[in-house]
C-alpha cells in the first residue's frame, strides 16, 4: 500500500513540475514577469486572454495540486474543512462590502503592512471580527500576515476589489443565493423539473427571477455581476468561436438575446451576415435601449438594416417568416439553457422548428461539464510539447483528451463549472449539461448534434443541425 501511494505522489509531483515549467516557458516567451503573490499590479496574463499553452498550464496546476491535497490529507480531517467551506465565501463578502472596503484599504497598504487597528478605523468593522476573517483570507492566500496583526495584499487581494472582477458584484446577493444551499437534503427526492419547485422557490416562496423584479438593487447587481463573469471568465467567447464555414450571407436569430453584444461580435466579423435580435418585450420594448447600444457601438448596422429586433419568448412558437433567399436562418442561444429544466429547454428547442428547415443550423454557446475521456496514453508531458507554439483553434482542431495523471476536466482547474451546475440546481432545477446530455435533448426535438468545441473560458460551442 504504502509503495503504491509513494508511486502515485512521485507521479503527481512529475506532472506538477512539468506543468509549471510549461507556464514558466511561456510566461517567458511573452516578455512577461513571473507571477509573483505580492505584487498587486495587474498581471497581463489576468487581464487579457492567456494563449493556449498559459491556460491550460493554469489549469492542470491547479487540478494537480488538488489531487495531491486529497491523496495526502488525513480523509476525516479534509471532509471536516470541506464542510466548513461555507466560512470562506462569507469572509469573502465581509472584505468587500464596507465603504471602503477590506480589499481596497489592503490595496492602499504601506509595503511593510498596515496593522488591524487601522484598518479596523476605516473600514468601521470590529477588531475581534476583523482578525477573524482577516486571518481566514490570509489562509486562503487573499492576503498575508507578516507580523502579528499586520497584514499586506497579494496579487489575489484585487480580485477581491471594486471593478477587478465578478466578486464585489456577485457578493451583493450572497445572501440571495446562498441560503437554498441548506434545504438540499429536503429537496433532494423531488423531481428537477418545470412543475416542481427550485430549492430557491421553496427557500423564499417565489421563484428567481420574479425575486429579482421585486428586488430592484439585487437586480442591479445580479446583471453587473454576470457582466463581469462573461468579462473575466469567459473571454473566449468571442476569440475562440470561429463560424467562417457557415457562409458569408446568413441571417443569425439571437435567442434571448438582450441587447446583442455577441452578435454584434459576429457582424463586425461577418460583413454579409445579418441578425435578428429576439428576447421578451420587457427587454427589448421597442427595442430602444438595444438600439441605443447599437447606434454607440456599430451604427452602421443599424442604417443598412443588418440589425433587427424581435419582441418574443422562447417559450412560445416562433413566429419568423421563412429566411431571405440567400440568408438562411442561423440560431444562436448563448447563456441561456443552463436557467431551465430539461422540459423547459425541449420546448424552447421545439419552438425554434417551425422556422428551421432541415439543414438548418444550431449554435450553442454554455459552460458544460467535463466527462471522462476514452482510454488513453496522453500524458502531461506529451500534451503540452504537443500544444506548444499552437494558435488556440489549431488546438480546438487537435481536440485532445485530458492527460494523465489528471482527473476529468482539469479537476479542481474545472471546479467553477462544477460549482455553477449547483448553482443551477439551487435556483431553478437546471444543471449544467454535459455535450452528451445536449446530445439527447436535441435529438428528442429533431435536430442533431454535430460538434462540441471547448473555448477558452468555462464555455463550449454546440453545433446542431435540424433533421
């Protein structure tokens, strides 16, 4: 036994290595600076987006750090931290929502460190409370203690900072959807669907959206903290979606579309590509402010009429006219499946039937799990000589598995997906799908899967095609 756990760590500790030295190389090769945990500034490789080599690099570290904790924890004591988890997230609001807050008098700190009293003094939070959760963060890595009381930032403290990413937002509405977390064992027996109600439902009487219509300030931040999410963590998106094969004169249908960001994306790529922009009236009333974003960003689009809007729920038939002759219809439904249960997500893709001719095509654009790759011989080693130099869509097109010794997906370096499919469940019992469950929901509605294409981010790109 004990030979066997010695082989498996020595097996990690190789992968870890080579895996650091792959990110060294390419930090290296960009004329980058090291990451280093106390420099504050802005990294670039946190700001733009990293090229393939970086981020899968980032990715296999963290998961093969992870896997080394599990392997060498005592199993009881981890399951106990585990379960303590909750602890982090709410020193994590506690850091954020003063004025000023914890992260942004970090941030200002001298760089031999400002003591708990002085921040105690700005931010207005008791001492005793403060070292708490000051020293929670610091276990974490969010900030450090150099001297009793005496804390300095790392390069995690501006995560944690106004308009540095999706926390500060997100942190607003903890309390909103947090609590269904502690009614899961009473609703695990019930069904996830449509006429049953979301653990959220059955925490606070209404459902999640409704709330957030009752509760205009949580909706602010509700939709400035998506904002930011789809900003920070899926960059991807529009670098790595590459529809060159679909023809240089399609009509592109924007399913839920708000005010058309993505496709806006595509038009600019796409100079003979049109799209119509379809959400409920509530989002689009006589399409004024989506107009206003267009007329700020791409005007012209908006005086060749390459832009149009549509006032429509999915969940109702759509009501397209047949395409142009020459501009077939192209559906696009990005960030949008993973908000409904399976019945819910048949229909929407019901509705689209009407106006989708066979042939037509389908693009999904969601976060979607990992699944256990077939047998192979890949190791990390191998994997990144084999990326190495590589543009991020000559990688999509090599569509290799995840190596070994890695667990499914990257591990811990997937765990925001595997987060967002609870998440999902919580609010509206949804999940997050894997492309095999896409796979069986789109051919129960006469249309059929053709690809999946990872991005750069926690997304990938579905194809579909009508049948």
């Amino acid at each position: 036994m004990a030979t066997s756990a010695l082989a498996e760590i020595d097996v990690l500790q190789a992968a870890l290595g080579t895996s650091i030295s792959a990110l060294k190389a390419s930090i290296d090769s960009q004329g980058f600076s090291q990451f280093k945990s106390d420099d504050i500034s802005p990294h670039p490789l946190d700001t733009g987006l990293p090229d393939p080599t970086t981020f899968y690099a980032r990715r296999a570290i963290v998961g093969l750090c992870q896997q080394i904790i599990a392997l060498v924890q005592d199993p009881a004591q981890r399951a106990l931290i585990d379960h303590y988890n909750f602890l982090l997230p709410a020193c994590i609001v506690a850091a954020t929502e003063t004025k000023p807050s914890f992260a942004e008098v970090m941030l200002e700190a001298p760089s031999g460190g400002i003591t708990l009293d002085d921040v105690a003094k700005k931010t207005g939070i008791d001492r005793i409370k403060l070292r708490s959760f000051a020293r929670m963060l610091a276990t974490a890595g969010y900030v450090k203690e150099v001297s009793v009381d005496c804390f300095i930032p790392t390069r995690s403290t501006r995560g944690l900072a106004p308009g540095a990413g999706p926390v500060a937002e997100m942190n607003g509405i903890f309390s909103t959807y947090a609590p269904p977390a502690t009614i899961v064992p009473k609703v695990l027996n019930l069904p996830s669907d449509s006429t049953t109600p979301a653990p959220f439902e059955v925490f606070f009487k209404t459902p999640f959206f409704p709330f957030l219509q009752e509760n205009p300030a949580v909706l602010k931040r509700f939709h400035q903290g998506m904002t930011e999410i789809e900003n920070h963590l899926d960059k991807g998106i529009s670098a790595d979606v590459h529809l060159d094969d679909l023809g240089s004169s399609i009509t592109l249908v924007d399913v839920g579309a708000g005010h058309g960001g993505m496709s806006m994306q595509f038009l600019k790529h796409h100079p003979g590509w049109k799209a119509i922009l379809q959400d409920r009236a509530e989002v689009i009333p006589q399409a004024r402010q989506a107009t206003q974003f267009w007329k700020d960003n791409m005007p012209d689009a908006l005086e060749t009429d390459r832009v149009s809007f549509l006032a429509h729920s999915f969940l109702e038939p759509t009501p397209l006219p047949p395409a142009p002759e020459g501009s077939p219809y192209v559906f696009l439904i990005k960030s949008v499946l993973h908000n409904w249960p399976d019945d819910m997500v048949k229909l929407m893709l019901e509705n689209l039937v009407p106006a989708a001719p066979p042939g037509t095509k389908l693009l999904i654009i969601n976060f979607t799990p990992s699944t256990p790759d077939s047998p192979h011989e890949l190791h990390v080693d191998e994997f990144f000589d084999r990326i190495n130099g590589k543009t991020m869509e000559e990688v999509q097109r090599m569509d290799l598995p995840v190596p070994l010794p890695l667990d499914v997906g990257f591990g811990a370096g997937e765990q925001y997906v595997s987060e967002l499919d609870i998440l999902m469940l919580l609010l509206f019992n949804s999940r997050a799908r894997t492309a095999e469950d896409f796979r069986e929901l789109l051919e129960s509605t006469s249309w059929k899967l053709e690809s999946r294409t990872r991005l750069r981010g926690a997304s990938s790109l579905l194809r579909a095609c009508r049948v």
